[in-house]
C-alpha cells in the first residue's frame, strides 16, 4: 500500500556529550528512581543503538506500548531521552522519534560543578 507521507526519514541526531546529575541533601533521586528501572535501562539500551518509536521500542523489549510510554515520559523529563522526530505509520498515524539526549550520565553526589552542565534532579533541567 502507497502513502503520501514519509513512513521512517533519515534521523540525523547527536545526543549531548554528557551530563552530570548532582544528588545533593537539597534534592531528590527522581533521576536515579528512573533509571533504576530494569525497563527503563532496555529503553535506554534501544534508543542507543538507534532512534525509535514507542511501538518499536515495545516490540524490542517485549512490553506493551502503555508501559514503553510511561518509562519513555519520566525518560524524558529527567532529560535522558527526547522527540527527536515525527514518523509516519502506513495510515498516516504520527508517530513520535526518540533518541538518547546525552551520550554520558554522571551522578555525582554533592553541590552542583560549575565547570560542568549539572542536571537539576528535581526538575530534570538544566541549571
């Protein structure tokens, strides 16, 4: 079957070299609850090796697509993984493109390195 849209673009993303996640008595672990999570470490895995959608990265784990999504969104808020683009599916559907945000996660634990972009743990923001 034909389509007018684009089914799967060429992704061309580079993920951030690194980041520092800072846990400090002034903060919370969110970042370490997250991926503490043996589904949230095979997302990651997926989304290393290539960019997906939630539908593929489900298959690839074996897991339903509800569960892929809600690891995907706390992925994404402590801004590990992001949108990175929209596919298609063969009906037109949109479907959203997820990639790693950074190459390498450093948890520090202490105050926040100026010399280094620290993530705010409780937001999952830059500061």
């Amino acid at each position: 079957m034909s389509t007018v849209f684009p089914y799967r673009t060429p992704i061309d993303h580079t993920p951030r070299e690194r980041t520092d996640v800072v846990v400090s008595d002034k903060q919370q672990a969110d970042v370490l609850q997250t991926v503490s999570s043996d589904t949230a470490q095979r997302i990651l895995s997926t989304v290393a090796r290539r960019p997906a959608t939630a539908s593929d990265i489900a298959a690839a784990i074996d897991t339903s697509i509800q569960n892929a999504m809600y690891h995907l969104d706390h992925l994404r808020e402590a801004g590990l993984v992001e949108a990175v683009d929209t596919w298609y599916s063969e009906k037109g559907t949109e479907m959203t493109v997820y990639a790693l945000s950074v190459e390498e996660l450093v948890i520090r634990f202490g105050e926040p390195d100026p010399k280094h972009d620290d993530v705010d743990i409780t937001t999952g923001g830059e500061q």
